[in-house]
C-alpha cells in the first residue's frame, strides 16, 4: 500500500523540494495561477507619472515584477518608497535601486501597516499595486489618514487541469491515502473544495501559509492542523517538517 502523502496544491518547487529533503511523499497539484491582465494602459499611465505617489505599496512578488519591468521599461524612476511584504517580493526589488521597505518581522498587509508609526503614511500620496484577489487591508487601514489608490495588474485563475492527478488524488482521498493538504491563500482552499468537496475530507488535514488562509479553511470545514508563523514558503516548509517530525 502507498504511504500517505502531503498534497502541495502548487507547481513542483522550492517547497516540495524542501519537504521531500525532510522525507515526505509529495504530490504537486497546481489549482491556480496568475496571469498578468491583458489591459495594462492605466497602469502603464500611472507609472509614467508615478512620482506624483509618495509610496508604492507591493505585497506580492508577481505585483513586484510587473512593477519593476514596466518601471524599468518606461525609463522612469521613482523617488519614493516602496514598501514591501515578504521575502520573495523583497528580493525580486533589492537590486532594483529603489528606496524599498520592508519589515521582517511582518507575515501579513496588517503586520506590515502596524510596523511603522501612522505618521508615516499621514497625508502621503500612496498606490496600492496587487492581484484581483488581494486582501485590501492596507486601503483599510489607511482609509482615515492618506489616499490611497489601486491598481490591479494581475489576476488569479484556475490552472489547467491535469485530470490525471486529479483522479490519482481523488482515489487517495477516498482510500485515506492523504494525510495533509498544504494551502497557500483563501482562494486555493475554495478552488480545492470547488474540486473536491465531494470527496470525505474529514481524515484530511490541513497545513496552511497564515491566519487568513487559516480561517477560510476553517469555514470550508477543514481540520486545520498546522499554521505557519512565517508567510514565506521556505518557512512554511522547514516548520512544518519539523511539525510532522515531532508529531511522528
């Protein structure tokens, strides 16, 4: 009989890759991707003016690239910050020559806001620039001190199935055969219950990258096991081998 394995619902990686190094079955099933949109003349015309902002606001890496390219290929240069959630996205702009912020104790938009004294952001001119299912906490919380505007420059979509994990993973769930499912955002919880809630998921347990996704697997009705303190994926899954470890 197999041994039971850790469902990853992304593409092979640097996260598998770890968890297969701590001795864990993997299987990789990509339920979503994003896709930059396909409009982009806003965008475009805001960055050409974009030192009328005080402060650009980036809470994921993909945001980050777009950002830096069409910056970079409208021979513009910003003088403001730019301010930064996790590491993937704080990497993809260190070399990029801007005054860029970022807070490494911060796991979340909120983490981030709360890092810095209100007085910060206080009458700034600021621009939001995230995916179409970003949690808009940072124009939330700002709402009452600076403008803030929003620019979405990519979407979040269903990848394209591959029908032949999906069958493998749907007889391992039937037969008991997974023993984790490992989540990355609230979307990724809905789009696996879209495919599997059919499916008995109560033996099935849930590893999850944040508070938000931890609620939404939550109300989804499932058993969530294991909550990463850090939002990057290479913490998610060094702590969470560890977890399995120490629970074996």
């Amino acid at each position: 009989m197999r041994h039971s394995a850790i469902l990853v619902l992304r593409a092979d990686g640097r996260f598998s890759e770890l968890l297969r190094k701590n001795g864990c079955k993997v299987i990789n099933l990509e339920l979503l991707k994003t896709e930059e949109v396909s409009d982009l003349d806003e965008f475009v015309s805001t960055i050409q003016r974009i030192n009328e902002y005080d402060g650009v606001f980036l809470t994921s890496p993909v945001a980050a690239e777009i950002f830096l390219r069409h910056l970079t290929s409208e021979g513009r240069k910003f003088s403001g910050k730019v301010y930064v959630l996790g590491e993937r996205a704080k990497t993809v702009m260190d070399r990029s020559g801007l005054r860029v912020i970022s807070s490494a104790g911060a796991n979340t938009a909120k983490d981030l806001i709360e890092s810095f004294d209100l007085s910060e952001f206080a009458g700034k001119n600021l621009l939001f620039i995230r995916g179409d299912r970003s949690v808009r906490t940072i124009p939330e919380m700002l709402a009452s001190i600076a403008p803030v505007d929003e620019l979405v420059v990519y979407n979040t979509v269903e990848a394209p199935r591959n029908d032949s994990v999906i069958e493998d993973v749907r007889d391992r769930l039937k037969m008991n055969d997974v023993a984790w499912t490992c989540f990355f955002s609230p979307s990724g919880v809905d789009t696996f219950i879209s495919n599997f809630g059919s499916e008995d998921l109560a033996t099935v347990k849930a590893a999850v990258i944040g508070a938000t996704t931890a609620r939404r697997a939550t109300e989804m009705g499932l058993n969530v096991g294991f909550i990463s303190e850090r939002s990057n994926a290479e913490d998610f899954a060094a702590g969470f081998a560890a977890y399995i470890k120490n629970i074996e």
